[in-house]
C-alpha cells in the first residue's frame, strides 16, 4: 500500500535581528500529516548548542507496508540581510538521517520564492529562477553565502525576460527584491506491516543570541522564574552575553497515537544558566544536563532556551 506523506523538519520564522545580536531558526523533529496507521511510538530527544539528535521509534499499526515519500524541508531563508545570522552551512554539514542503523544520504531539493506582501505567501519561482540561468549554487546562496554582491543578483532577475518571474516582482523598480531559497531533503521510506521502524537524525542547530540580556524583556519567552533570576543575580550576569535555540515540538501530536514514551534531555556548558518552558517536572541528571520524561505524551507547545554566561570568575 502506497500513499503519499511528508514528514516536515519544521522552523519558526527569522528572529528580527539588530547589529549586536545574531538571529536564529527555531528546528524540528519528523512531522507526518495525520496517520491513522503510523505511530510515533517513542522519542528521545537530546539538544545541546552543538548537535540536536533524535531517536524514533515508528510503528506500523496495519497488517500491511506503508511505503511514504518523506521530506524534510528546511525554514525559507532571505538572500539579503544586514545582521550576523546563525551558521545556517554549518546545519547542512552535519544533517545526518540513519535508517534502522544504517545511514542514508536523502536527496537535496532547492526552491526559490518571492514575496512582496506579508499578507499573501511567497511566490514558488524555481523553473523561472532555472530558466533565467541561476545555477543551484547561485540559488543556495541565502544558505551558504558565498557571493554577497546582491545588486548583482537583482539586475539578473530585472532583466529576465520570464513573464512569471516579472509578475512575482515588486512594481517599484527602486523595491529590495525580497527573494529566498529553501532546501528540502527527501528519501523513501517503507514501514513494515505491523512492525517497528527506527529513525534517527541530528545536525547542529541554528543558535542565536545577543551581547546582553535584559530579564525584564525575556523572562516571559524562556520562563525566567525566581530561582533563575537569583543565581543570574549570583552569578553576575543579570546583563552577561547570552545564546539561545528554539526547538519545535507540537508536531508530535500529528500521529495516529500520543507518544507512549518521550524522553528530553538538555545540556549545557559547564559555568552556564539555562532557562525553558516546561509544565512537567524536570530533572537535573548531571552538572549540566537536565531532563524530562513523559508517557502518552501530546505535546502541546514548543521550545526556547536560552543559556546564559557567567561572570564569576572573571
């Protein structure tokens, strides 16, 4: 049995940056459009600043193989920008997929869009970008930025004659092109009748973050309570340098079941403050690791953390 079904690595919008801070794409997990024959039976969830892994364990609850066209598309990504960004090449390096303990290479799709009206969503402009003779290079540039000449970039797409491409434009001749390119990897997968299937992935997150904190501003989005604030005060560092990631997690509810038994766990640096949101207990496992664990799990929100430098000792 054959059916056509997505599963999304899936970010937030781009965090508006300003010159002393650097932006960053909240990632994701495996998300399917709703199943009524797979389950994501288990997940263990690991999050560092360094290497974000996941641990699945799916199960095929028919008497028959669901083979599925899986897909991780990656956030929508700007070809322009005046602030520092996360390391966006560094997530393409390390994005590793195994199967059943075996490692797959997915195929990498690239897609172009433009907009030019929040209110509407972006324009799909792939063939006309390929038919105007960007290369794959020249359209993976929001990611990998390696030509930052983008007046170049604008008068090739201006003096393109592809009637599709000229309607996505903005009238006005003076208009920033406001172009992007997301990258989609892909792979097909079967899911044995009645039986378990195994996947795992990771790859550096996107982390961003800022050259001071200001508690008054972000206590709300990373849950600062008043134990976290007092060791900041301890620790001298109510306005110390800071890093933060997002991670989404309500994507898990989009499955035939709860998740019989999901497993976080979160690490920082050693003479680091770390702050999230969590209704469930959490507990610290280790100097710096903190974890929660959770049956029939329906997760019901997503992930901030932010972690925050020390000053003692210095």
């Amino acid at each position: 049995m054959t059916k056509y079904l997505m599963a999304i690595l899936l970010f937030w919008p781009v965090i508006a940056t300003s010159n002393d801070s650097t932006g960053y794409v909240a990632t994701g997990g495996i998300q399917y459009l709703k199943n009524k024959d797979i389950q994501m039976f288990s997940e263990d969830l690991f999050i560092s600043k360094k290497m974000i892994k996941v641990d699945y364990q799916f199960k095929n609850l028919s008497r028959q193989d669901v083979t599925e066209t899986v897909l991780f598309p990656l956030p929508k990504l700007e070809n322009f920008f005046e602030s520092d960004f996360a390391d966006t090449e560094r997530l393409l390096k390390s994005f590793k997929v195994q199967i059943n303990g075996k490692s797959i290479q997915p195929e990498m799709h690239v897609r172009t869009f433009i907009q030019n009206d929040e209110k509407f969503p972006p324009v799909d402009v792939t063939d006309a970008f390929k038919q105007c003779g960007f290369t794959e290079q020249d359209m993976l540039n929001p990611w990998n930025r390696q030509n930052y000449d983008y007046e170049a970039f604008e008068a090739k797409l201006r003096s393109c004659k592809n009637a599709a491409l000229q309607k996505a434009l903005p009238n006005d001749k003076d208009a920033v092109i406001a172009w992007s390119s997301q990258i989609i990897y892909s792979w097909k997968q079967t899911f044995k009748a009645n039986a378990f299937t195994r996947v795992q992935h990771q790859y550096a997150p996107l982390v961003g973050g800022s050259v001071a904190l200001y508690p008054e501003d972000d206590s709300k989005a990373y849950c600062m309570d008043q134990n976290f604030k007092a060791g900041l005060k301890k620790a001298k560092s109510q306005h110390a340098p800071y890093q933060a990631l997002g991670y989404i997690l309500k994507t898990g509810a989009n499955w035939a079941r709860p998740i019989q038994d999901f497993k976080l766990t979160i690490e920082r640096d050693a003479g680091e403050l770390v702050s999230f949101c969590w209704a469930g207990k959490v507990t610290k496992i280790s100097p710096t690791r903190f974890q929660m664990s959770e049956k029939n799990f329906v997760p019901k929100q997503d992930l901030d953390i932010i972690f925050v430098h020390s000053k003692i000792g210095e």
